[in-house]
C-alpha cells in the first residue's frame, strides 16, 4: 500500500507536466510583438493614450518622451493624469512640455480625489477617457483607440505601429504586451522572468486570441483599445473595482463578442527596476489573492498544486537516492527535463543562462509563500496597499 501510493505522487508531478507541456495551448512558447509594420490606413483613425501618474516623478520624463517620440501620425493627443501624486511629478511632467513638447500634444490634468468604490489607478484613468470626448477630434468616419500605458513604461518609438499593426491583421479589438520588466540583480533574475513564466500558464496567449476559449487577459503596462468596444463594456467603469483591471478589462471584452491579442515585447521596457526582494513582494502580495477570487478552498488548491507540481519531482529525486528506487529516480528526471524545457523560452526572453532553469521551484515556493501572505493581508484589511492606499476591493 505503502510502494503504491509513493508510486501515485512519483507519477502525478510527471502528468502534470504531460498536461503542461502538450495540452495547455503550448503556453511556454512565447508570441512575441511583430517586427513587421504592415500599411494602415492612417487617415481613418486616430489614437490618444491616456496615462495615469502617481508618484512618478522618477521616470515620468523618460516614459512620457518615448510616448511623444512614436512614429505614427496616428497618435493625436497623450493624456496624463496626476493622481494626487505628493512628489515632483507636475514638474517634472511641465518641464517636459516645456523642453520637448512644442507641438502640445501632452494635456496634463490634475486628477480628482479617490471616491469610494474605485481603485486609484482606474479611477485616474477614467477621468482620462472623458476628456477624449470633450476633445471631439473625431467623426464618425474615423475610428478611435485608446492606448492605455503606465507612466513607468520607455517604449519604442514603432511601439503604437506595431500595436496598430496587429489591429489591421488580426481584426481585434484589444491588443496588449507585456512589456520587459527589469531583470539585472539576483532576485529579479530569479523571480521575473517565473512570473512571466507563470502569468502565461495561467493565461496562455494562443487562448486568449482563440474565440473558442474563454481564457482573456490583458497587460495593464501597454494596452491599446477601440473607444466604440470600451464604450460597448460601459467603459473602466464596468471593472472600477477590480484589482487585476487589466485582465478584468479583457473578459469584458471577451464576454462581449470582441477579439483579444496578448503578446510579449522586447522593445517596450520598464523604466523602474526592482531593488530587493521587498520590492518584488510587494508588488506580487497586493494582488495575489484577488486572483484567487479571494477563496481560502483556491488558496489551499494552489498551495497542492504548487507542491505537486514544482516541488514534489526534486523531492523524489532525493528520496530516489536515499531508498536506491531507480523507478522513482527515471520518473522525477523525466518530469524536471519536461520542467525545465517549458521554462528555457522564457530564460532566452530575458537572455539569462540556462542554469536558472533549475532554479523555477525556488521561485515557485517564493510565489507560493507571497501569495499566502496576501491572503493574511486581505483576512486584517490591508489587501491592495499600492502607494500609500488601500485599493477598492472587488
């Protein structure tokens, strides 16, 4: 009985990854932003991004000039707000309007105070959207997008082309990338390029674009949107208390009848790097059990799952060798070489040696353990803390 249910958990960790690997939209294969720019019919539409700050006043020059310096016509007006940001960022945000902004196309408004039952960044950003219409550059010939980007995000001067590109040929109504997060000291090395790993498991991007699944998500770094689909959702308002807005936004318009494209990108970088490990904590535990819809039954599946799946195989592989079972030992080495294949696509991404893969279950416990310290956090009313507030809580 003993020999059998050893057998069992020896064998669950390599199904898992048979699944994984095979049967779950090939998630570990990155789909990458296009290079190409295909020919759109600039004449015919017009793009205003809208960017919420708060806080910024570290990046906000450098960010906001990459949106200034892209390449298309297109893009008509770049709407910041300033949400109630208690730093240098107006100045720095004038300052770039002074130096480089002859043009004006950077309209800066100052941001109202958080009302109740929004969260502070999607609240900013409404107040952005509003101000698209009270501009009334459009008529009803042209089509409107909305480029959603944060004001910590440098892009490429062909970024917006190549968003407006993937429009054109994939007829879709939301395009989003995930743009290249920092990934310099040990634990960025150790940790970023897991959650990218992670986030496409969880959202693997061939589903996501397939209107035969039901799986959406978006990345809330560089989001580009049809006005006439946002409108059709009821807008940010429709998700104004959602954490994790960005992929909220996206089953909205998936539920809606409309098209998604979610991709990576190597040309749109974050401007902010993360320090320490504190950092990075921070960042996981203020949204990691919203993900889990809040559920404590989630929260203890996750931590099986977790275990059965990135821990277990390594713990056979000693216990192999401690008891001399061969079975055991070809098993779990079988299951790591599938682990680490799926992972190395993303290691090239981040262009990191190909030892880091043996690495993935320390990142995993390290995720594991972040996320049940956001469920304490939620269970003592501190759930959300980003910059000094604590967001609305869906």
């Amino acid at each position: 009985m003993a020999n059998s249910l050893l057998l069992f958990f020896c064998i669950l960790p390599l199904f898992i990854w048979i699944y994984l690997g095979f049967f779950r939209y090939f998630f570990w294969r990155p789909i990458v932003l296009p290079s190409n720019i295909s020919t759109y019919p600039i004449k015919d539409l017009q793009v205003f991004a809208v960017i919420p700050a708060r806080n910024e006043a570290e990046v906000i020059k450098k960010t906001l000039f990459s949106v200034l310096q892209q390449n298309s016509p297109a893009l008509k007006k770049i709407i910041v707000i300033n949400d109630n940001s208690d730093d240098q960022t107006v100045t720095m945000i004038n300052q770039l309007i002074k130096e480089s902004d002859p043009l004006k196309k950077i309209l800066l408004l100052q941001g109202k105070p958080l009302i109740a039952g929004w969260t502070g960044k999607l609240w900013a950003v409404h107040q952005g959207i509003q101000k698209i219409s009270d501009l009334s550059l459009a008529n009803e010939q042209q089509d409107v997008y909305v480029w959603l980007t944060d004001a910590d995000v440098i892009h490429h001067p062909q970024t917006l082309s190549h968003l407006l590109s993937i429009v054109q040929e994939k007829r879709v109504d939301l395009v989003s990338v995930m743009v290249k997060l920092s990934a310099k000291i040990f634990w960025e090395k150790l940790l970023i390029p897991a959650f990218i790993y992670f986030f496409q498991k969880l959202y693997p991007f061939a589903a996501v674009s397939s209107d035969k699944s039901k799986i959406a998500a978006a990345a809330g770094g560089c989001i580009l949107i049809r006005q006439k689909t946002l409108e059709k959702i009821g807008g940010v308002a429709s998700i104004r208390n959602q954490l994790i807005d960005d992929c909220s936004l996206a089953k909205k318009v998936k539920n809606s009848g409309g098209q998604l494209w979610l991709g990576l990108t190597n040309t749109s970088i974050a401007a902010r790097p993360y320090e320490n490990l504190n950092q990075l904590w921070r960042m996981v535990t203020r949204s990691a059990y919203r993900q889990l819809d809040n559920s404590f039954i989630l929260l203890i599946l996750t931590c099986v799952g977790m275990v059965a799946t990135y821990l277990l195989p390594w713990i056979f592989i000693i216990l192999s060798l401690v008891i001399f079972n061969w079975l055991y030992l070809f098993l779990s080495f079988l299951t790591i070489i599938l682990m680490i294949r799926t992972y190395l696509p993303t290691l090239n991404l981040y262009q990191l040696p190909k030892i880091w893969s043996l690495f993935l279950p320390i990142a995993a416990f390290f995720y594991l353990m972040m996320t049940i310290h956001s469920a304490y956090l939620h269970k003592v009313g501190k759930g959300g803390n980003w910059k000094g507030r604590l967001q609305a809580n869906g």
